[in-house]
C-alpha cells in the first residue's frame, strides 16, 4: 500500500507547481493500492474518512510525501520518522530557499534546512531533476550528515490535463496578432521584471505583440512586479496578467500563444516549460544547467540569464522570423515528452 500525504496540497485552493505534482502523480497512482492521508494531530489519518492509519511493514506500506514539511509545523513528525512504522518516500523538488533567501518566502526559508535533513533519513528520496539531486547531496555533504536514503531521479510529467491530447500541426496559433506566454509564481525568481523590460524595449521599437502573464502572485515579494505590469499595460495594452487561470483558460492561451517564454533565475526542474511543450508552443528559456536537461532535445532557444541583448535578439527572432519559428515548433511536434502515467511508473518502479 502506498499512503500519499495530501496534509496541505488536498485542500489547496491555489495552483502551485507543487500542487500539480501532487494532484497529477495522485491522479495517476490512483488505480492501484493508493490512499490519501493528512497530517493531523501528531499522525497520519485517511484524508477523507479521517480514520487513523495503522501501518504495517509486513504488508510493505509506503508513506509517499511531495509536500514541504517541518518538525514545526508537523508536530512530532521527527518521532514518527525515527519510529519507522512503514518505509519512507519523497519527492525532492529543490534547494532554492537555502540558495536564494532574499527572494523565497519567509516560511519557506524557515523550514528547509529541517525539511532536507529529514529526507535523509528517508528510504527513497526521487528528485526531479539531476540538477536538484545533485543539490540535495551537497546539502547533506555539507551538513555532515550520514544519509539513510537513496536518490533516485524521476522525470515530472508534461501532460497538465489528465486528458489533454499533444498539440499536432493542426493546432497551429493563427492570431492576427503575435502573443507570448509566461507561466509561473509573480515573484522575483521568475524574473517578470526582467521580462518586462525586454517587452518594454521591443514595444518602443514599434513591435507589435501580446504579452501574456499568468500566475498566482507571491505575498512577500510579488506586488512591486503586479504593480509594474499594471502601470505598463495603461501604456502597452497588450499586456495582461492572468492571476488565477483555471484549464480552459490556460488551453485557451496555449492555443493563442506562439511562444512561451522563461527568463527564472532558479528552478528544481522547470514543469511551465514542458506543459508549454506538451502543448505545441516552443520556449525561450533562461541558460540554466536544470532547465538544459531538457531544453537541448529540440523546441528550445536558450540566452543567458538576465542578458537583456541576448533576451531581445531572441524575441525579435519569434515575431520576424517565421522560418525559425517554423522550424521551432516542427522540433517540438517532434520529439518525445514525458506524461504523468510514466511518472507514476517510475515511482511504482522505485517503491519495491
């Protein structure tokens, strides 16, 4: 039996990249011996009934986790780990609150050295990227910690409807005027502002195209780029900021867009871009050792981060340039992309 933790991703009501690997790896892991638990009151109950869980290592139960936790906000969670009632999994997304403080949340910050030490003493540990694997063990390294688990790399699905269909030729974006896309947190990590400014430039250039941004907005560190796309759309018109987009409407921008666009500065894997790809639209996206893990397999162009000149070559090759973009978009009909159902395979593989 695996029990997946859904302590704060079951009741989420916004759309984080961590929400959807929750939801979607549930969706698929569902068929087989699965069962939603939460966090309550010092042990695991069954999400629904509210029923205690009674583990059994005879009967081989996994406790599978995708959330971010601490002792702090998981009272005697450090007890139940050293007690090992069943065997323990994770999925490991990243390191970016220990690498970029000043920018992540406060709590975030706050609970990741706690969180990462406790994966160590976890059976399975499956990140999503090398790169975040690679990350988790310098931690480790670092904090002279002696790791009980193993990491294993799992690659995160593209599909981000259960039953949305890949983009064909016939999908093709065919709007009277050119849009971009950008997916993601508004927060400084996702560096809108520096996106902005390429925007910006290329609109006083007299290039004419829309600009597309959809994401929730950060508490701590989102309003100054909300309050910014606000003060330029009174000028350029074509900007928008989609602040809580459901399916539809993303469907909708995936068909009306014909580039989606990525300057971050960090990511754990990146799971914007290959949603864009699951969806026929090729990517421009910041040089990044993690996002080059899939980015090198055709559909991409890359600039470095931050590199305003690199930046606006790159989108002024998108709006004038229709054999690149051609060419583009035939690498991303082209190649294979990863789905959930393989995610959950992998997963299914590890926990034995």
């Amino acid at each position: 039996m695996i029990y997946f933790d859904v302590t704060k991703t079951g009741p989420a009501k916004y759309r984080s990249g961590l929400t959807r690997v929750s939801h979607r790896l549930l969706d698929e892991l569902a068929s087989q011996r699965v069962t939603p638990v939460a966090w309550k009151k010092g042990g695991w109950r069954h999400a629904g009934t509210g029923r205690e869980i009674a583990f059994s290592k005879g009967r081989n139960d996994w406790l599978l986790t995708v959330e971010l936790f601490s002792e702090k906000e998981r009272e005697g969670f450090h007890k139940f780990v050293e007690a090992r009632p069943c065997k323990l999994a994770a999925v490991f997304h990243d390191a970016i609150p220990l690498k970029f403080p000043e920018i992540t949340r406060e709590k975030s910050v706050l609970r990741a050295a706690d969180y990462m030490k406790t994966l160590s003493q976890f059976d399975r540990v499956l990140a999503v990227s090398n790169h975040s694997a690679n990350d988790l063990w310098d931690f480790w390294k670092w904090q002279g910690v002696a790791p009980r688990a193993t990491i294993e790399h799992i690659t995160l699905g593209a599909n981000f409807q259960k039953y949305t269909q890949r983009a064909s030729a016939a999908n093709t974006p065919a709007s009277a005027k050119p849009a971009f896309l950008c997916v993601g947190i508004i927060e400084p990590r996702k560096n809108q502002s520096f996106l902005l400014d390429v925007c910006e430039s290329l609109w006083n250039e007299g290039l004419q195209f829309e600009m597309h941004f959809v994401g929730r907005v950060n508490e701590e560190h989102g309003a100054p780029i909300k309050n910014r796309i606000k003060e330029l759309r009174k000028k350029h018109r074509g900007l928008h900021l989609h602040e809580s987009a459901n399916d539809d409407e993303m469907l909708a921008l995936y068909t009306k867009c014909r580039a989606a666009l990525f300057p971050t500065i960090a990511e754990g894997c990146g799971l914007p871009p290959l949603e864009a790809l699951w969806m026929g639209l090729p990517c421009a996206c910041s040089d990044l050792p993690v996002l080059r893990e899939y980015t090198n397999k055709g559909g991409c162009v890359t600039a470095p981060v931050n590199h305003l000149a690199a930046w606006q070559a790159v989108l002024r090759r998108l709006l004038t340039d229709a054999t690149e973009l051609a060419r583009l978009r035939s690498e991303v009909l082209a190649r294979p992309l990863p789905t959930w159902a393989d995610a959950a395979a992998q997963v299914r593989k590890s926990l034995v």
